[in-house]
C-alpha cells in the first residue's frame, strides 16, 4: 500500500495547500469539513475556514475534535509578503486553545509558506491542467496546566490526534488539475513532537467538483515513519 501511494504521488509531482502563501480574495470565503479515521479506530473530524480580508491579508480559524475526547479551536491571521517574480511566501500567527479532561489550555502558533505555480516551473509548465507547489511551515506550543499535580498523568493508548505541548510541522504539497472538475492534490507531512519524536506521512487526495460551489474530498494518510496508522480521510470544500 505504501508503495501504491509513492507512486500515486510521484505521478503528480505537482501542488498546493489551501491557503498556501496566496492571500484569499477580499470578501472571499473557503471552508473545508472533513474527517479521518485510521485502521485502529482513532477518528479526528475538523471544520477550517479562510476569509480574505484584503489584498494581502486572511483570517482564518480551525476546530477540531478528536476521539481521545480533545477538541481545539485556532484562529489565525496570514500577510502575503510583497515580491516580484514568480516566489509567493507568507507568514502567519495564530492563537487558540484546547479542552482536555475538562480543562482548557492555551495555544500559539507560527507559520511560514512558499509556493509557486506550475507556469513559472520549466518542466512542469507543459503538463496540461497547471498546479502549484507549497511548502508550509508551523510551530505549535500549548501551556498545558496540571492543576492537580498530586493525579497520575493520563496515559492515552494512541497520540496521533492528541496535542503535544511543543511540535513543528513542515508540508510540502503537490497538486495537480487533472481535469476541469477534478484536482488531485498530494501532501508530504513531516511532524517533530515532543512526546512521539518526529514521524512522515503521505497524504494522497481526490477533489471532484459537485453542484456550485461545492467539492468532495476523498483521501488516504499513510505512515511513512514513526508512530500512526493508516487512514481515510472524507471531506467537503465550500468557496465563495
């Protein structure tokens, strides 16, 4: 399967992330509902949102909820940085917080995107369709409080879809309009939390358009190293 998946990717050397380092259209509205569950029965479900603000700046949020009983909710701001050439990149502060065992916890977060796309890439302007390539960057900290240090910590069976206390993410996506109502979009995932260390993932998704502004999602994450397992990803993008 994994090697299925490689291959699957390799195909669409091409990419982008949602936001990415482009500014969303002033007025422009993009959300996404989406839910992955792995082989073991771990399930995390999410609503993400972008709002262009202006011309160089969107708002954003995203609520999660896992099955281990955590949820989350970070809002975020993003500035597209003036350049010439074809070099898009953007930096981004978020804040947030996250509710574990009844208690809430606050969280920060820091974010650097670059992206181009398929047109300003020698060998990749010919193939037909277009695409993007992105590369993201974020670094997470929660202040978990222990407000009963006398209680054992909980230990949970999986953390896949808990959050640590430090971690530093790095994606690369690749996407790729394969046809005019059909984007395959392809995502490398590099994670360094303090409690699990650093582990891969290879994210490969489908995107059919649907009636309006409506689109469905449908993916599989597969562990390339470290702890996780495989699962299915399904979800619906809304754009205005």
């Amino acid at each position: 399967m994994r090697g299925i998946l490689c291959c699957l990717a390799a195909l669409v050397l091409s990419s982008g992330a949602l936001a990415g380092p482009w500014a969303r259209d002033p007025g422009g509205f993009f959300a996404t509902l989406s839910v992955e569950r792995d082989r073991a029965g771990n399930s995390h479900a999410s609503v993400y949102g972008e709002y262009g603000l202006s011309a160089r700046n969107t708002l954003g949020f995203d609520l999660g909820h896992g099955s281990a009983g955590e949820s989350s909710l970070m809002l975020w701001w993003q500035r597209a940085l003036s350049g010439k050439g074809p070099n898009r990149r953007a930096v981004s502060l978020g804040l947030g917080a996250i509710r574990r065992d009844g208690r809430y916890h606050a969280m920060g977060q820091f974010g650097t995107a670059w992206g181009r796309g398929f047109d300003s890439i020698p060998l990749l302007r010919r193939i037909p369709g277009g695409g993007w390539l992105v590369v993201e960057s974020r670094s997470k900290l929660a202040i978990v409080r222990q407000e009963y240090p006398e209680e054992p910590d909980v230990i949970y069976e999986d953390p896949t879809y808990l959050m640590p206390q430090t971690t530093h993410k790095l994606d690369l996506t690749l996407g790729w309009h394969a046809r005019d109502k059909l984007m395959l979009v392809n995502q490398f995932r590099f994670e360094q939390r303090d409690d699990t260390g650093l582990s891969g993932k290879l994210a490969v998704s489908a995107v059919r358009d649907l009636a309006g502004p409506a689109k469905l999602e449908l993916g599989v994450i597969a562990p390339l190293a470290g702890e996780g397992e495989l699962a299915l990803r399904l979800g619906s993008w809304l754009e205005f």
